[in-house]
C-alpha cells in the first residue's frame, strides 16, 4: 500500500527525504518548509505528521504508513486531537496571544498519540514580539513534539527562527505540470485541471477543493457571464454586477458558519463563558479569512480570463485555458489589442493589494479605539510610590530609594 508522502504532488525530492528521515528514525524536532504558494507544503507538513503519529512506527511497511488505522484516518481527515494547525489570527500577522496559548500547550502531554505534531501556517507572517515569545520553546521543545513551519521564502522568515529548524526547499510547479498531477490524481479532465490550477492561484490543493465544489464551479461560470456583458454594460450595471458577484464569493462561507455554529452548540453545556466568547472571536477571524480567499480567487478568474484575451491577441489561441469561453474571449480580443489587455491585467493584483491594505487599515483603527490595557496592580504601587518620593533617587534595577549623601548609585540610576 502507497504511504501518505505519495500525495506530495509534484514534489519527488521531498517526498523521498521525508521518507527516508522517519524510516531511519531522524526526524527533526523543527522544520522549515519554504516553497512558493501552490507547492504543496500543507500536504507535506500533514503526511510527515501522519508518518510520526502512525502506531506502526518507522519499522513498518514504507515508513511505517498504513493509511488504515484510526491515528492515519483522523489525521488525514484532519481532525486528530494531537495534530494542530495554526494559522495568523491577526490582520498583520500572528497575535502575541496565539504564540502564548502554543508554548502552553506543547508543554502539555499528548491526548492520544505519543507525540504532538504542530503545523505553523505563514510563519513568515510571524513579528518579532511573537517570534521572541516562540523561541525558547523552538530551541528546546518537550521530546514528544515536532513543529512544522512553513513559509513562501526563507528570507522572509526571522533569522533566529531559521538557524534552529531543518529547512526543506520546494519547488516551483509549474501550471502544465500542476494540472497534469492534479488529472492524475482526481481522474478529471486535463482541460478542467488546467482551469483549477489558473481559479486557484495555481495551488494544487485548493485546485481539489474547487473541483469537488459545484458552488465554486457555479461561480466561475458567473464570473465569465460578466465578463462575457462588460462590454456593453453602462456604469450602472458594472456596480450591480461587481456588487452580485462579491456576495456570490463569500455563498460558501455560510456552510463554514453553520459547521462554527453547530460544533459551538454541542460544546456550550462544557465551556466557561470566556472560552466560548475566545472561540467565537477565533471563528470570526476564520471567517475573515475565508472571505478573504474567496475575493483573491474572485481576481484570479478575472486575471486567467484577461489572460485568455492576451494570448488570442498575441495570435497564440492554442494557450487559451478557458475553453468553455473561447467564443466570448475571441469577440473580446478582437475589440482590444495587447497593450490595453495588458495594462488591464494590473489590476487584479492592484485588488489583492488593496484588500490587504484595507485589512490592515481596519486593524489599526482597531488598535486605535481599543479601551486602555489596565495597570498591574504591582505597577500602579510603584507608580504612586514614585510619586510620594519624587525628589530621591530611584535604581532603575530593584525601583528602591537611594537616599543620603553616602548611598551607593547603581550605574543606572534614574530620577
């Protein structure tokens, strides 16, 4: 039987590494998967958790890889107690609070398994007060827990976190090649692989998800109806159109919101009321992010669409990927030529700007209006003590007076 690093698509180095690292028992207590978007590093990130949870062990067959016990089924489910996936909770990245809530739970025994698997999504995405707070678990982590971290480039990972995880390259797969393993791999049509790859942003992964989504499918065919009007659309209609297909993008999220509701509702009898109000506000931001996906795969269809048009004006029509459009795209070639499809072309990626800056924008003014953080108790007495002895001389080390003409000053004195 295949073991879980055979669905590493695309990724035959890696895939034999891994491999070889649980067979000869050397796995790693910190890895760094780095690779572009699409590269498949979440799919690595759960195969490797799958072949150190599996009961069978590295002596087993292909590295220990059954695929059929419980410990493999819920890991490939994803719903194993002892594997955690975390992902950047913040509008700018990882909250303090997140990299608090993982040192304190890394620190805790396994629920089922032997060891605990973390899986850090956008570890790039991680400040220097999140990563500081990180590092002394990442240097010396309990024996039984393996970290994950993946990341688009290494370079934008802080080098402290670098210099103490194994870093596993991958490469760039190509959108040819990514189709072709994904026809492989779901028995569909090359032709509708190579239009999941270009929706998706060229991630394999979320390639699979769209295929298996009517709702998804069912949008992109929306998309290319309005692109197929804008033409003869006035300004009026491209508002209602832009505004249709907005709320089009984010139909599927009420299938994530009634799953966070559902699961919310059966655990509420056993929560406190502060933990079911941390896991509505973790739900939320879920959410934003889902919605956040839906609108950048909302650009990508617009930006295979124009780059469709491109192509037939550059006299190449053989590269069209939306061939169920070909008609709607040649009409739109013929009314165009390629410096304006071209310049037209910017402005997907001007979307994706955009929608993080406003992102960004949102939390800041958060930040802004948040009520003040209140004193520690301990900190309002040093403050008031302070103030009662204004005119003696404080050590800036243990906050005690320093008083007389022949009491010693600490070098850092302060007054």
């Amino acid at each position: 039987m295949a073991d879980a690093f055979e669905n590493i698509l695309g990724q035959p180095k890696v895939r034999e590494f891994l491999r070889a690292s649980v067979m000869h028992d050397r796995v790693s207590h910190a890895y760094l998967f780095t690779g572009p978007t699409g590269s498949n590093k979440m799919q690595a990130a759960y195969a490797l958790a799958q072949a150190v949870m599996c009961p069978k062990g590295p002596t087993g067959p292909r590295g220990g890889q059954c695929g059929a016990c419980d410990a493999c089924g819920r890991i490939l489910r994803r719903k194993h107690p002892d594997v955690v996936l975390m992902t950047p909770e913040g509008a700018s990245g990882y909250l303090v609070e997140q990299i608090r809530e993982l040192v304190a739970s890394s620190s805790l025994a396994p629920i089922q398994a032997k060891r605990k698997v973390y899986i850090i999504n956008e570890v790039d995405r991680l400040g220097t007060q999140a990563a500081n707070a990180f590092l002394k678990t990442l240097e010396e982590p309990p024996a039984d827990v393996v970290f994950i971290l993946l990341a688009r480039m290494r370079e934008g990972v802080l080098p402290t976190i670098v210099s103490r995880c194994q870093v596993v390259p991958f490469r760039h797969i190509p959108a040819s090649e990514a189709a072709g393993i994904l026809a492989q791999n779901t028995g569909a049509s090359l032709e509708k692989c190579r239009i999941a790859i270009e929706s998706c942003g060229g991630s394999i992964t979320r390639a699979i998800d769209f295929l298996k989504s009517n709702e998804r499918l069912a949008f992109r065919q929306r998309v290319l109806q309005v692109m197929e009007m804008l033409r003869n659309a006035d300004d009026w209609d491209i508002l209602g159109m832009a505004s249709d297909l907005v709320v089009k993008s984010k139909a599927p999220l009420d299938t994530v919101r009634a799953e966070q509701e559902e699961e919310l509702a059966k655990n509420a009898d056993f929560l406190a009321k502060s933990a079911i109000r941390q896991i509505e506000a973790r739900n939320k931001r879920a959410l934003s992010a889902k919605s956040l996906e839906s609108l950048r795969q909302l650009s990508s269809i617009v930006a295979s669409w124009l780059r469709d048009v491109l192509v037939i004006c550059a006299e190449t029509p053989e590269l069209v990927i939306n061939e169920d459009a070909r008609a709607a795209l040649e009409d739109a070639a013929r009314a165009t030529d390629e410096a304006r499809v071209a310049e037209a072309m910017k402005h997907p990626d001007e979307t994706d700007l955009r929608i993080a800056a406003d992102r960004f924008r949102a939390a800041a003014e958060k930040l802004r209006n948040a009520p003040p953080r209140p004193f520690h108790p301990m900190r309002r007495s040093l403050i008031m003590y302070r103030r009662k002895h204004a005119s003696t001389a404080f050590c800036s080390r243990c906050a005690t007076p320093c008083t007389g003409p022949g009491a010693p000053r600490c070098p850092s004195l302060t007054r």
